[in-house]
C-alpha cells in the first residue's frame, strides 16, 4: 500500500537489510531505548558532545557526527535529539537528505508499529481536563489569563474522551494530564482512577502536570501512588507564594513513593512568543507547509472528544480565541478508521497543516522569539 512520498519514504526505513545510526543520545534515548531498541538494528550513535565521544551506552558507541560521512548505504540516521531542526540543518549541511537518509525518532514510532503489527501507537497526548488556573502568567501560550473563568469539565464528558481515545489507540507512550491546573478540576481523582482501573497498560507514563500550588489530598496520592503516575512540577514559586512550600509538596510525594519531576522556573528564564493568533506571520502556502514540517509539534491535544494534532490549538479553539476548524483535529464521535487516525498521526492533514499555523511562530525547537517566563498580571 502505498500513502504519499514521506511515509512511502519513512517505509524503506524499515527494511530488514537497513541499521541505524543514533544521533543523539539525550532526551529521546529513553524513548526510542523503551519503544524501538529490540526491534531495530543499530550501528552505533554519534553525539555533537565532545565529552561523550568515545564513551559506550548500553554497548553501542558514541562517535564524532564527522564519522558520518563513511556510512554505507545500508545505513539510516535517526536523529533523538531535542534540537530537531539544528540537527537537520547539520544533516544538511553535510549532504544528507530528510525522509532519505534520516529521520526523526517520533516519526518512525508510529510508523514501525502500524507497519509491522498494524497497532496505533501515539508517542505524546495532553488530556485537557479544566482551562481555570491558579496562576495568571503574563505569557500563557494557551492565553488563559485573558478570559473569563470557564467552567470545569463534567466527568462525562472526561470519560467519554479518554474511552473515545482508547477506542482506537492501542498504546501511547506519554499520556499527560493538564489544564490550565488539572488539580482545580474537581474529578481528578475519578478521573485518575478511571484510566487506571481501565487503561493503565496501555499507556508507559501518565504524568500530572500541575503548577503545585493546590495541595493533593491523600486520596489523590494514594491513587497516584497505586497506579505508577507521575507528577511534573512546574515551579513558579519565584513569582508568587505558595501556601505549601514546593518542598513540602515534594516530601509528600518522596513519602508516599511517587515518582515526580520538576522544573523551576527564574526571573532569568524563557518562553517562546508562539505569537498571537489572530496575526498572520505566514501567508506564502509553500511557507506555511514548511513551517508546519519543521515543527510538526509532537504532542496531540485531546478535549471534548476531538482529537487535535495540536495541543496549543485544542486549547485556543476551546477557549473560543480561534474558529475550531474540522482540519485541525479527528471528531472521534464519527466512525473513523484506525488508519485514518494513523494518518493524521503522521500529519497527513487536509491542508496540509493546521489553521492556526499561518499565526504561530512554532515549537521551542523552531521558535527563538522569547518572552519573560512566568511573569504574573
């Protein structure tokens, strides 16, 4: 069967004859090491890390990029770095071909496992459970500040997206749990114990990501703690006080043996400007196309039974800041096909991006417009 020229390209990855060559060994190792190192062949690695040339992990070698102008044909380079589009541009640069000669770790994923064993296999989804916030950051990508107080998701509605959802994804490999603060909604608990009870094998990591300014309660840890879940914290307190201390929040957690993560945000800190998204930046539509290929923002959004393939985009859509448009997301309410959402997996979109492309400046990869980090109104 064939798709169109990038996934027909992606398939003569597979091949049994090719072996990879990993570049990369940061952020993406875990990932590609827990879904595709048994299933692939694998030369060695090379890493732009002066320090970790000539070093081993899990026996393969870490050589020089350099080293990659004496691969053989046979060979394909599967990039697992975080930069993306710098590690492209170095490929480029050194004569290498996207979807010819290399590819992106999150993009054979999906394409391994629908190839080989006919599964949908997700990498990334954000469920958005509540859009109220505890926080009133300045530069929310997702504009939440800026409107009226909504109200919380009805725990019908959660249940019918997360059974929607597994209705036809077989595994995914990052299911994150957000909002705005997800700890605001008033059935996080339910819902927490909902997916464990019914799909808790079906996904490798549920992460609660949270703000950590509300307390959990005890039934909240316990549930956490009974289902392996994990808690990312995004640390604010250098800009507003806490009632609990980010130090007490964690001793709850360290004591009740739940595995968490977490990220404090300074005064010196970052964000990128995805802009605003009522501003076109892009108008050319070979432009757009490009901008949505080097971005291709990995992490699905899933809200009132849609699936978008952009999570900033599920939320503006929801809060009603942008038209919700049927070519940025699946309706899983209608009888779609597991290869359709396959295909949309892999970006097949009806235009070839989403509608909110053209106003957004991209990913943090592609993105190096950059606003204050957690500056409150």
């Amino acid at each position: 069967m064939t798709y169109n020229k990038k996934i027909d390209k992606l398939i003569s990855f597979l091949s049994d004859d090719i072996e990879f060559i990993l570049f990369g060994i940061g952020r993406n190792y875990e990932l590609f090491k827990n879904c595709l190192k048994d299933k692939l062949k694998v030369s060695y690695c090379v890493d732009n890390e002066f320090s970790l040339q000539g070093q081993k992990i899990d026996g393969l070698e870490i050589k020089n990029p350099n080293e990659l102008m004496n691969k053989l044909p046979e060979q394909k380079i599967l990039i697992l770095s975080g930069s993306v589009c710098a590690i492209k541009n170095q490929l480029d640069l050194m004569g290498f071909k996207n979807h010819e000669d290399y590819c992106y770790v999150r993009e054979i994923i999906p394409l391994f496992y629908w190839t080989n064993e006919r599964k949908l296999f997700l990498t990334d989804t954000s469920f958005l459970i509540t859009f109220n916030c505890t926080l009133k950051c300045k530069n929310c990508s997702l504009k939440i500040p800026y409107i009226s107080k909504t109200q919380h998701r009805d725990i019908v509605s959660l249940k019918q997206d997360i059974d929607l959802y597994f209705k036809y994804v077989d595994f995914v490999y990052n299911f994150k749990i957000m909002g705005g603060e997800p700890t605001m909604s008033p059935y996080l608990e339910e819902i927490l114990l909902y997916i464990g009870k019914n799909y808790r094998k079906k996904i490798f990591t549920i992460k609660v990501v949270t703000n950590a300014t509300i307390p959990l309660s005890d039934a909240i840890l316990n549930v956490l703690k009974q289902n392996n879940m994990t808690i990312e914290i995004n640390d604010y307190s250098d800009f507003v006080n806490y009632k609990v201390s980010i130090g007490d929040y964690i001793e709850a957690l360290q004591k009740n043996n739940i595995d968490f993560i977490s990220y404090r945000t300074t005064m010196n800190d970052k964000w990128v400007d995805f802009g605003d998204p009522n501003i076109i930046n892009h108008e050319l539509e070979t432009d757009i196309q490009n901008h949505f290929s080097m971005c291709a923002y990995y992490s699905r959004g899933l809200c009132f039974s849609k699936l978008y393939f952009c999570t900033i985009n599920a939320a503006l859509a929801n809060l009603k800041i942008i038209d919700d448009n049927e070519n940025d997301y699946l309706d899983l309410t209608l009888n779609i096909s597991k290869e359709e959402m396959f295909l949309f997996e892999m970006g097949m979109l009806k235009l070839g991006y989403t509608t909110l492309c053209p106003n957004c400046n991209g990913d943090y990869d592609l993105n190096k417009i950059l606003l204050p980090a957690g500056e409150q109104i």
